[in-house]
C-alpha cells in the first residue's frame, strides 16, 4: 500500500478509508448525467482535525481532495475531474448548539437537512431553517458550497445568507473561522468584520467548510400551501410582483410541467402559508386573494387551484422516474422574476426538440429580487442515446441562460466555462487571486472554477 | 352529437318553478323564476348563468322531472359563460386525460364495483361487506379511463362530458359484469340521470353503493352492533342526480345503530362543502364559500353531532380538516358501516 | 463478465441514490441503514449496493470478495422498502436477493456465507450441530411432542441451539403452558424453516427445506403454528403459501395478546420495571406487527415502556438478519449496528431492553457487553420478562 493510503489510515482509521474498486467505482460516479471522474481514495473523516491532517498531506503530495457532502448536487460538482482523495463529509453530522431564543444552530458541515429539520421539529418546534427541495440527505455544507436555497428563499434570500459563522479548513490546513465565532464560542453572527466568506459558492475549491452556524427562522404551527394558476405565462412576473409586495408568503414557486397532463401550458403559483392560528392564515388569503390577485379571479385570468394543502416534504427524486430509467438532472439558473415567460417559452422548447416533457420552475428569492430557475430533464440511465440527449439538452439550456443574460446556477464544467469566458477580467483575475493565495498547490476539487 | 333532452313545455307549464324559487344561493320569486327560465329556454343570456354555483340542486327540486341543471350549464357553454376562471377550466379538462397507457380489462363475474377516478381509495373497499365485489379502476395509472367525467358540469362543459363519456363506459362494460356498482355518487348519477338525459345508450347496469351497502348490511344483520353515534351526513352535489337513493342514508343508519341528527341543511337543505365555489369568477366568491362551510359545521355542531359521515372525497378532501377542528370527526360511509360489523375502518 | 439472465435487470437502473432509504420515518438521521451505518461509505448504503449489483450485471465492474460482502451485509430489514419513493421500492431487497442468487450459483460466495449455508445443506441448521440434538433443549422441559394439538410450537433453529435463544424458548414454553394453550414442538424432528437460507439467495436450498417441512407438518396434520422467531414467521406466511402451505402461523407474542384478552394468561405485576422494546425487522416491518409485542409487555402491571426515538417502522435494525447473525459481516466495530442500538436502547434509561427474536436476542447481548452496559441493561426476550414477573422459575 501507498504512502497516502497508509497516512489516511493513521488519520481516519482503517474503516473509512478505502481504495477498493468498488468504492472507487462508486464515488467516481454522480446521480447526472456526468461522465465519471475516479478517485484514488475515498475517506471519511470524523473531525475537523482529521480534515486539517488530510489536507497537509494531500499539499505534500500534491494529491487532489474533492470534499463531498450528500452528492446531490446533479451536476457533478463532486466528482474528481483529476483523480485524488474523495473526502466524504458525512460523518461530520453533529449538531452541536442550538441558540433558540438567539436564533441559530451550529452544525458540522457533513449534517444532513432531514436531520436538521428533524431535530429543530423535536428541540425547537418554533424554529426552521431554510431547506432545500433536494432529497434530505443533502448536507448543510454541500449546500453551501453551492449557493443553494431552499424553502425561505422569498422572505430570506439564498441559503448562504442565512448564516451566521463559519469554520473552514484552507487548503494548506490551517483552520479559520468566520465571524463573531473567530473571537470566541458564540456563533452569533458573521458581520461586521471584513468580509472573509471565501468559501460559499466554490464548489469546495478554496477550502472545506467543516462547521457552520445557521440562521433559524419562526416555524408557526400551520404551515399550508395553496396555488394560483394562471394560462398566461405573461401574468407570472407581476402576480409575483403582487405577491412579494403583500409579503405574507413562505415560499413561492411557479412551476409548468408538460406531465401530468392537467399542469401543460398552465402555470402553477405555489403559495406557503404559516401562521400560528387560523384567523391569522385567513387574514393573510383575504390579502392575497380578496385584495392582491382579485382582479385575475374576477377577469378570469387566474384561479386559485388548490387551498389549505398540508406542506410535504418534496420527493425530488420522482422526477427520476418520468423515464423509468433513474435519472434526472436540472439547469439551476439566476434570473430576474421578468423573464419567467421566455424562460418558460425557450425552456419548453429545447425539451419538446430533444423529445424530454418539459419542466421549468422558478423559485422567487428574496422579496422578487431574482428567480433561481430550473429545468429539468430526465433519462434512461440504462440508455447511453438518453443520457447524451439529456446532456445535450442540458448544454442548450446552458447556452440559453447565458444568452439571456441569466447566471447559471451550481454550474457542471461545460457551464462554468461559459460563465468564466463571459466574466470580466478584473473579476477573473480577482478570483484566480484569490484561489492562488488559498491553494498554493491547486489541490481543491480541481478542474471548477479554475481560470486559466 | 349528443343534446340535452330537455321538455320546454313542461317546464313552461311548471307553477312552482321550484328550481329557481328553492336554490338557496340565488334570491329568486317565482315571478322572476318564470322570466329566466324562459330566457334560459330561448337560449338567451340571464344572470341565472353568471350566479348559479353549480350545487346540482335544482335537478332534485323539480318536480316534473325535467333537467334544469344541465340546461344550466348547456347555456353557460353555448354563451361562452364559464363559472370559473379559464385557467382552471384548462386545468380541469387536462386533468381527465389519460396518459399512462391502456388499462387491462379482466372479465368480471357477478358485480363489479367502479372506483372511478378514486382507486387511491381502493383501501376503503376491503372487509366483509365488500367480499363478493369486484373492483374495478384500482390503478390509479389507469383510472382516468374510467373517470365518469361529471366534473365538468362545475366547468360550464357538457361538450367535454358528451365527447369523452362514450369511451369510459366502453371501458365499464368490457368488464362485462352483471352489474356494476359505484363507490361515488357521482358516477351513478352520470349513468342513471345524465347519459339518458343527453340520449346516451349506458351497456350497464347500475347499482348505488349505499343501496349495495344497505343490502350488505341486510344480509349481515347478525353481526351488527349498533354503534350508538349521533352522526350528520354531507350530502354531495352529485347525490341530487340520484334522490331516489338518498333514502338509503336514514336506512344504513338506522341499520348501524345511529342517529341521524335533525339539523337545518339536511336532505334536501343540504349545503355544498364549497369546492367547487372556492374558485368561482363571482366577486368575494372565495369568503362565501368560507361563510357556507362555516354555517354547515356550526348547524353539524350545534345538533350535537359526533361525526360526520361523507361519500364524496372531493366533500371530505375539502371539509374534512375544518370539520375536525370543530371536534366532528369526519368518515366515509363505507367505514362507518364497516366498524357496524365489528371491523376496523380503513 | 456479464450476467445475463439477472432477474431484475429492467428496472435495477431506477435507483437514483437519492438516499431517502437511509432515513428513519421522522428523516432524524442518514443512520438507518444498518450496513451503512456501519461502513459510512456510500458502497454500503441501500443505493450504492444497487449501483453495484447492476454495475457488476452489466460487466462494468468485476466480482470480487469486497463486493461480495457489500451485497451479503444487506441484512433485509426493508427500512429502505419503507423510504424509497419510487415505485422500485417493494423490489429493493429482492433486487439484492437475486444478486445473491447469482453468487450461489457461480460459487462466488464470502467464505462466512458459504459456510452458514453448507453448514444448513449438511446438518439443517447454521450452526452446523448435529441434527439428532436439535431436540435436546427441551428434554428437561418434559414438553410434549406435537401430536395433534391446536398449536405446533415451531422453535427453529436458534431456539433450539444457541445456549441463549434457549433460554428465550423455554420461557416460551413455561408461558404457553401457562396459558393453557394446547401445543406440541418437533424436537429432532424439526427442520430448518428455510427463510435466511432464501434471503441469502440459495434458492434451490431453501425450497428443499420448505417443502420438508411443509410435508412434515402435513403428514402431522399441522394447521396452525406459533413461532419463536419472526424469521420463521415471514416464512410461513409469505413464502410458504408459494410451495403448498396450508397452514396459519403466528408470532407468539400474536398468540399471547390473545390469551391475555380472553383473561386465559393472567396479567403479572412487574414492581415498576423500566422496560424498552426493539422491533424485530422480521416481526415489524416485514409482517407489520407493532402492537402485539407492545400489548404483551404492556400486560405487565407497573411495566413503563420507555420507547426509543426509532421505534416500529423506524426501527432500527439490529443488524443480523438475512444470515448475517451467524455470518457477522456487520460486527467487529462500536458502530456495529447492534452496539448503535444499545446505546440507543441506554438512551431511554429503561432496565431491560426486551425484543421478541432470537437472533436480535443475541446480537444484542453481545452488542450490550461490548458497551460495557451490562450492568445496566439486560437483553431479554419479551417471554422471559413475562415470565420474570409472573414467578414463573426459569
């Protein structure tokens, strides 16, 4: 065995790291339509110390690290483009403070959302945090990483606002934390020092987030959904525009689908609704229905579909069976709330063209300031010509975004290339600063965000 | 084509104009009544089309046994009046549409019991009662097949109705069962009163699942313990297209040991659960189905009812929620004469 | 190489390893899985085997041991049926059975498994004993052999041999007497109920032993059984039917809750016993009895039950079923499955940490001193502590 292999041993134990085929196999592999990338290691660490030793050996050897979290990310942002140690974070799942009346919770990086909210249900049922729609095994950290959002998107912004301290292991080792954290135990807040939060949005390529305090928000009693529908994709930019002005929502999504067949050329407008007692949720309808969107009912144009659904947890992952084949995969994009109709018009279109049945969803962040846009498209994983017609389809919608003007969204490589082509040099250049600076050795995840 | 058959003179004769004297959602006299039938009858705009809520009522209020309520809607679709806003008739109407290929028609021997649109409540039909039915549309990948398309009558759309009906009872009677009895109203009410009324040949026969469950019941007499419950009923839209059968309500219950409370919106002053009123165009639409909910469970509460029993899932889907908060527990018909015979409800 | 006639090469390509089988009902942690929570590597969840088998299925991967042992330490306890939200799930742990079946039938078996089920193809039974002393258990007991009583007492194979199962399955017998249920057992004559033997895909072997003992209880006019293990249990009432059985089985705890009912078995007290309950994969979430384990111990006047936070469908699995209780491909770690659920039973603060299985007896007891807990908990089986607080001498 290999000196690397010998040194994770000693710093992880024999039990989680391997360089088994199988498991090499299994990591090199991303739930998309990514061609696999191997590793040459797999390890799982327990602590951030373990993190910290890990990556100074990876600058000793100049191996790779590709840090991991629930691996959900579709677009094959955790697959080792260059060989090297696949570090998953899952083990890193401890919750370690709840601050109720201050609001916040420390987390280890490698903890999943279910568990989060699951624990908030039972230690602090008047709090949540921002989760996401995918599966609940995406971790805090991975999310992160990604600049994801979740079901506070609309009053909060993206999940990455929401946080309020950070420990980070840089690619040298050294571990730093961010915010009022650095001076002490409390994970209060992250300002109003200068600005180090590096690490959100990289793709864990400028370093491993091992801890994080999250922001926690009221959780009322109630929480339902009702959904506003409307023909005319024209309509979705100002009844959102009317719906973040009365500001009593949760979270808010407009979604069209081509299956089932009742959601083709309609455009669903889901509405989260929480309130602690039921005159308070009428009293927020009578704002939204009887005042804001009165005029679409009365004129016909817009209806509300359904009222007072229970809040689920999203199954996500169904959207892998629309082909009975296991697999699924989405453009993330940023985009103004006033593009909605041609996102959804050119959207419909490259899926109609490659024979996929189409879906375009926008999820409102913020009070309107933008739309995290995404368009899904499944496939046959036991089906090479439906895997490239997907990918295919993926790359158009890429290209689209960016002929829209929008800012692709946890972009896979093909997509990071069109956005760091289109970015201004200074900015180029101010990143690739700053990567150099973090990643002497270029170890971190490479192959993302990399500027030539 | 098919068109409504619909007696113009009967109607003209009619004194008591009960279909629109009695609706209790528009304020009508019979002086008025007597002007917006004929204008209905001539085919001509009348605010009777902009106001009805589409309840289905008056089919059971008249008494000449004329089809008031289809002229209703088959007016609103001529004149282009629709009910509800257009997104939602879409919706609706892409809703039916079958998409996950052929159902697998196996023959049935003796009678067959039609979930329609509901097999996810296929669970409902289990236990003694049931023992020598058998179910048909149980695939809710299939069920659109066989969804008797009723619905559209809230839509103002008895041409999607008149289109689409043919090929659902294709599909029942392929079974080729001797008789076929089904778990809503809704459909018994399509093949007894709307498929004739619109001259539709129905290649079966039709048996009211509280009529079937009555006879069940009969026939399980010794196993019966009363349950001793004061109970109201929601009485659906869809029951008035078949008001013959409603007697059976009184009998099960009688039969299971219960009682029926006295309450005003009982029989035939039965309020609509509001569903289909919820989303109307008609100004404040919305708080006026929240008013008749709210004045339907309050009557339930204050005659002292401990449950209320439901067979209609678009009834219990809209009510069941509120009706629990008020301490009313809500329950299928079919569960409440399940746990008559010493069974579990579903 | 490919294999080419895998049962369910159509569909095993629909995992997406989205990873909701890990999850207990209430998502609290990715830990349910038993095998995953072992290993914490992705090759070892629900998913990641299901990526494999189809991977080695299609040629893209070879066999080797490590794989192997990743698909043998499934231990079929369906909580991954219970998650999955696609429509594969009822087929997850038959799409592993079938990988396994494919294994028995080229040889290529991890040596631990090829020994369980040589050792049940020689002497009927993993433990590889003599099957003339499958009956010897019970000569003090002076229980009578089934001659036409309601019940058959089917004890199986750890009843009959593991010195600790006995224990459960002479408290068994003291109840059962107690009750005045009319039953008889097999003894020697009793053969293997096959069910493991079919979870770790030895088909061929597992409907020999079926239909043994299908035409050893016709032939004794057998027509309703209690069993002491659950595994026993799914057997006779899933797979049974499949071969010609005829005959009703239910779990004992079935059989006591209905004693208890009928006021044929009277209620002990327990002088305030602290008590926490394991549901067994087989007796939960396999043949979806939750109540009468808890209706039996609740029976047990001043008994607390303190539940743990993953009970019933959430339960988790103590890590040896489908085999892998002899095979112990899970052991040899503190996040063994068993060892995570003591420390998860210690939790509650309850005395004794009853199941109603022989093989969660055992793993959990060994599990129980490896925690250095055995001080504070006693593994017991839900008879042995009825029988406890009954008076009645083990």
């Amino acid at each position: 065995m290999d000196a690397v292999y010998r040194a994770l041993v000693d710093i992880v134990g024999s039990d989680y790291v391997s360089v088994q085929p199988e498991d090499l196999f299994t990591y090199s592999k991303d739930l998309g339509t990514s061609e696999p990338g191997k590793p040459d290691y797999v390890a799982a660490p327990k602590t951030t110390g373990a993190v910290s030793r890990i990556l100074k050996l990876a600058n000793e050897h100049k191996t790779p690290v590709i840090p991991l979290g629930g691996g959900m990310s579709l677009a094959g942002l955790a697959l080792p483009l260059k060989g090297g140690i696949i570090l998953d974070l899952k083990r890193m799942d401890r919750i370690l403070e709840l601050n109720e009346k201050g609001r916040y919770v420390v987390v280890e990086a490698g903890a999943s959302h279910g568990k989060l909210t699951s624990y908030l249900h039972k230690h602090a049922p008047r709090l949540m945090h921002s989760e996401p729609g995918a599966p609940p095994a995406a971790t805090i950290g991975g999310n992160l990483a990604i600049h994801g959002q979740g079901d506070l998107a609309h009053p909060y912004g993206f999940n990455s606002d929401m946080i309020a301290g950070m420990e980070v292991v840089l690619p040298t080792g050294e571990i730093c934390r961010i915010g009022s954290c650095a001076m002490g135990e409390k994970w209060y807040t992250l300002h109003p020092l200068p600005d180090l939060s590096l690490f959100l949005g990289w793709n864990g390529s400028t370093g491993i987030i091992t801890k994080v305090s999250l922001k926690l928000y009221p959780c009322k009693k109630i929480r339902e959904m009702d959904i506003f529908c409307v023909e005319d994709e024209n309509l979705v930019p100002e009844i959102l525009y009317e719906l973040t002005h009365a500001g009593m929502a949760g979270d808010l999504v407009a979604m069209s689908s081509k299956l089932p067949p009742y959601s083709d050329r309609l455009h669903m407008i889901s509405i989260a609704l929480s309130e602690d007692s039921r005159q308070e949720m009428e009293f927020k309808r009578q704002i939204l229905f009887d005042t804001h969107l009165a005029k679409y009912i009365r004129e016909g144009t817009g209806g509300i579909s359904m009222a007072g659904r229970d809040v689920e947890r999203p199954m996500v992952s169904k959207a892998s069976d629309w082909k009975k084949g296991g697999g699924f995969e989405y453009v993330g994009a940023i985009l103004p709330v006033t593009d909605y109709p041609e996102c959804y018009r050119r959207g419909a279109a490259i899926s109609a063209a490659h024979d996929i049945p189409y879906t375009v969803l926008g999820r409102v962040i913020g009070a309107g300031h933008a739309m995290m846009f995404s368009w899904s498209y499944a496939f046959n994983r036991a089906d090479e010509q439906s895997i490239a017609q997907a990918r295919k389809a993926l790359h158009e919608t890429d290209d689209l975004v960016m002929e829209l003007g929008g800012t692709i969204w946890k972009p896979a490589v093909y997509g990071q290339k069109l956005l760091l082509e289109k970015m201004d040099a200074n900015t180029l250049q101010m990143m690739k600063k700053v990567k150099t600076m973090l990643d002497p050795n270029a170890i971190m995840n490479p192959g993302h965000w990399e500027v030539d | 084509m098919h068109t409504l058959h619909f007696d113009e003179n009967k109607c003209l004769a009619c004194e008591a104009r009960d279909c629109l004297t009695r609706c209790r959602y528009m304020n009508m006299d019979a002086q008025g009544a007597a002007a917006e039938l004929k204008k209905l009858i001539a085919g001509e705009d009348s605010p009777v089309l902009h106001d009805c809520i589409t309840c289905y009522a008056c089919e059971e209020y008249c008494p000449m046994g004329n089809h008031p309520f289809y002229l209703i809607v088959s007016r609103q679709e001529a004149l282009g009046i629709s009910p509800l806003p257009s997104p939602l008739v879409r919706q609706g109407i892409q809703m039916g549409i079958p998409f996950r290929g052929e159902p697998e028609i196996e023959k049935v021997d003796g009678l067959a019991l039609n979930m329609g649109v509901f097999s996810g409540l296929s669970h409902l039909i289990s236990g003694k009662l049931f023992e020598n039915v058998t179910p048909i549309s149980t695939d809710s990948r299939k069920m659109f097949h066989y969804f008797c398309q009723l619905m559209y009558l809230h839509y103002g759309k008895v041409s999607v109705i008149n289109e689409r009906l043919e090929g659902v009872m294709e599909a029942i009677s392929a079974h080729d069962a001797d008789a076929v009895v089904h778990f809503h109203d809704e459909c018994y009410g399509t093949y007894t009163s709307y498929a004739p009324a619109f001259g539709m040949a129905v290649p079966f026969k039709s048996i009211h699942l509280f009529e079937f469950l009555h006879d069940r019941l009969t026939e399980l007499a010794g196993e019966i313990h009363p349950l001793g419950f004061r109970v109201a009923y929601q009485r659906p839209c869809s029951s008035r297209l078949s008001p013959d059968k409603h007697v059976f309500v009184d009998k099960i219950f009688d039969m299971v040991g219960v009682e029926h409370v006295e309450r005003q919106y009982k029989n035939e002053e039965a309020l609509c659960c509001g569903s289909t009123i919820m989303p109307q165009k008609r100004p404040d639409s919305r708080r006026f189905c929240l008013d008749i909910q709210r004045e339907n469970i309050e009557d339930m509460k204050r005659a002292g009812a401990e449950l209320c029993i439901f067979n209609c899932p678009a009834c219990m889907q809209t009510l069941w929620k509120q009706i629990t908060e008020y301490g009313i527990m809500p329950i299928w018909m079919s569960d409440l004469c399940r746990m008559a015979i010493g069974e579990k409800p579903a | 190489m490919r294999i080419s006639d895998y049962q369910y090469a159509d569909i095993i390509h629909r995992c997406f390893r989205c990873g909701y089988c890990k999850f207990p009902a209430d998502w609290s942690d990715v830990t349910n899985c038993p095998a995953y929570a072992r290993h914490r590597m992705e090759s070892w969840s629900s998913g990641g085997r299901l990526w494999l088998i189809r991977a080695w299925v299609t040629g893209e991967i070879e066999w080797s041991p490590y794989l192997a042992e990743i698909v043998y330490a499934c231990t079929a306890c369906r909580n991954c049926v219970e998650k999955c939200p696609l429509p594969i799930a009822d087929n997850i742990v038959n799409m592993v059975v079938a990988a396994r079946s494919e294994m028995v039938e080229r040889g290529l078996l991890p040596p631990a498994v090829r020994d369980v089920l040589t050792r049940v193809q020689q002497r009927g039974n993993p433990f590889g004993l003599p099957a003339k002393k499958r009956g010897e258990w019970a000569e003090d007991l002076r229980v009578e052999k089934f001659s036409g009583q309601d019940y058959l007492l089917y004890i199986g194979a750890d009843g009959s041999y593991d010195s600790r199962a006995q224990q459960a399955a002479t408290a068994l017998v003291r109840l059962l007497e107690k009750a005045g249920v009319s039953f008889g057992i097999l003894g020697k004559n009793e053969a293997d109920d096959g069910n493991d033997v079919a979870f770790m895909g030895e088909e061929g072997l597992a409907d020999y032993l079926m239909e043994q003992t299908i035409a050893r209880f016709r032939e004794l006019g057998v027509k309703q059984v209690i069993t002491l293990s659950p595994h026993a249990l799914y057997a006779f009432t899933a797979q049974y039917p499949r071969l010609g059985g005829d005959f009703q089985a239910y779990h004992y705890t079935q059989v006591l809750s209905g004693q208890l009912r009928t006021g044929a078995l009277p209620t002990p007290q327990s002088g305030g016993l602290r008590v926490t309950y394991h549901d067994p994969c087989f007796l939960g979430r396999w043949s979806n009895e939750y109540k009468a384990p808890r209706k039996v111990l609740g029976a047990i006047g001043g008994l607390q039950l303190a539940e743990m936070e993953r009970n019933r469908k959430s339960s988790l699995c103590c890590g040896g079923g489908s085999g892998n209780c002899y095979t112990d491909l899970l052991g040899g770690s503190e996040e063994s499955p068993a060892r995570i659920r003591i420390r998860q039973a210690a939790e509650t603060g309850a005395g004794i940490l009853a199941t109603a299985c022989p093989n969660c007896l055992v793993l959990l007891e060994d599990a129980v001193r490896a925690e250095g807990l055995d001080d504070k908990l006693d593994v017991r089986d839900i008879c042995e502590v009825f029988c406890q607080a009954s008076g009645i001498p083990l």
